[in-house]
C-alpha cells in the first residue's frame, strides 16, 4: 500500500490488516509513517500484520531501492495510492512534472519491478487510484512535463487521468498473456484527505487552494467511506479486471458506497491507442519494462 500513513491509504491498510492481511505500509516519510504504524497498533490492529518500509515516488531510485528490498517472494496485492495534489511548477529528482512524476511514472516503475512477485501469487491483483478530476484531464504528449504551458489543477487531472489509463492497458496485456494478473482502478469520490487539508496548505496559498480546502470539510466524506472502493476493487472475488470502482450514486460519483461505474475518460484519450502511446512513453522516461507484458 502507497501511501498508507495518512487518508485513504490509512484507512485501507486498517481494513486490510484487521482482515488477516498483511500490509506493507510503504511510505515517503519516516515519522509520518512510524507516527502511523503506532496509531494504528494502538488502536488494535496486530504489530505483526504490518511492516513499514521508506519509498519516495518522486525518486525512481528509491523505488528501485524499495524493489530490491522487497522481503516477500509473492505479493497478492499491490494498490497504486500515494500522491501529490496541487502542487506549483516542481519537478521530481528525475526531472518530471511532480504531479505526472509521482503519481503515475512512480507507480508505473514500482508496478513494473514488483511485478515478478505478483506473478507468484496464485490470483495476484492491482489496484490503481484515480481521481474524479480525471474529469477534467487529457493526455497532452507534447507538454507531459508541463513545460509550454502549466497550470496545477490541469497537471494533476493530466496524471490522474493516467492512472485511469495505465490500469486498463495494464489489465488488457495481461489478458493478452494469458496471465491471471487482474488490474482495476479506483476512485473515492469526493473524500476528505491530506491532499485537501494538509498538502494544499503546504503547496502554497492561492484563492483556489482555499477553496477546495473549505469545501472539502463541507461537503466530502470521510477516508473511510473513500476508503470503500479501494477494498471493493482489491477484495471483491468477482471484480472484473479493468473495471473502475467508485462511490455511486449520490451527486453522480461522488459520494456514497461503491459499485463498478461507467468512467470518466474524456473522449478523445477513451481509444485504445491513447493508453497504449502512454505505455510507451512511460517506458521510454522511465527506463522500465514488464517484461511478462
């Protein structure tokens, strides 16, 4: 589990471990995620059904790091959380685009280097997150690092419109290969996270950040409720690979309990080839492979 210090990813590594799982909290920064091991063995979740491990997204080489460490030889579920949002004009060590750098590149390149663990488990899964911006996103090949032109809010519904597309080009290749890999993705609705409190405070001020930051107290669910269609893509048995989970069906997809839903993709990028170009493309400014794919 990306990010599972804090929101969404809190809540479904508390779920997933009270449940008999065991859950590898892989998280960027050391005390926020020791700070997050105690909260929840304090609140009764057994110390031995968690380990936590360091892995930046925004470093394909604390990714690689966080591969070559990794203690089990198969992993049954791997969900692609973590993120940033609203983040002004920065780059990743590697020199991407932070939101396009962090929440997809990273998770590609991790998905990537895990994948010969997920292949040893009987009925291994994927869940990537998305988010209800994706809405608003397109795939711009020309200015992926949003140097042209760059406007926050467009360059995190840009990534999270990848997640989106990487999930189901993801699922279509293992169907391909005859592998019993399934790839889904998820999205929380509107859910009161860090992202909105937290990580807009810290991205710098701004009418808009403000905005979403009111609004969210107001309006959005608890992670717990966003948690929902996380656990449902990741543990419903008769999930169908490359389907998108979301809360449905109040304010039309943005809160409530979760279901398959119809996505979100704008036109243009809903073709084949689109996620397809991203693949490649990914390959290339990652340097990674699936080599069973």
């Amino acid at each position: 589990m990306t990010g599972a210090n804090s929101g969404i990813g809190l809540s479904v590594t508390r779920a997933l471990a009270l449940s008999g799982a065991h859950v590898v909290m892989a998280c960027r920064d050391q005390r926020r995620g020791a700070g997050a091991l105690g909260l929840l063995t304090g609140a009764g979740v057994p110390a031995e059904r968690l380990s936590l491990r360091l892995l930046d997204l925004a470093d394909l080489g604390s990714v690689d790091s966080f591969v070559d460490g990794f203690e089990h030889e198969s992993l049954d579920l791997l969900i692609n959380n973590a993120g940033v949002l609203g983040v002004p004009r920065r780059k990743t060590v590697d020199g991407f685009e932070m939101h396009f750098g962090t929440n997809h590149l990273g998770h590609f390149a991790l998905t990537a280097g895990l994948l010969p663990h997920l292949l040893a488990a009987p009925a291994p899964r994927v869940v990537t997150l998305t988010s209800i911006f994706g809405y608003f996103g397109f795939l711009d090949f020309s200015n992926l690092n949003g140097e042209m032109v760059y406007f926050r809010w467009m360059a995190y519904a840009q990534s999270k419109l990848a997640n989106l597309l990487f999930g189901w080009e993801l699922a279509r290749r293992a169907e391909a290969a005859g592998l019993s890999l399934r790839s889904l993705a998820a999205h929380p609705g509107y859910s009161r996270t860090n992202l909105f409190t937290g990580g807009l405070r810290r991205h710098g001020p701004g009418i808009d950040a403000r905005v979403l930051g009111y609004t969210s107290w107001m309006f959005a669910q608890s992670s717990d409720m966003g948690a929902l269609p996380v656990l449902y893509a990741a543990t419903k048995p008769d999930a169908p690979n490359g389907a998108l989970i979301g809360p449905t069906p109040w304010l039309g997809q943005w809160c409530g309990f979760p279901a398959q839903v119809r996505p979100f993709v704008p036109l243009p990028d809903h073709d084949p080839a689109v996620a397809e170009q991203l693949w490649s493309e990914s390959e290339r400014l990652t340097g990674r492979t699936f080599a069973q794919l």
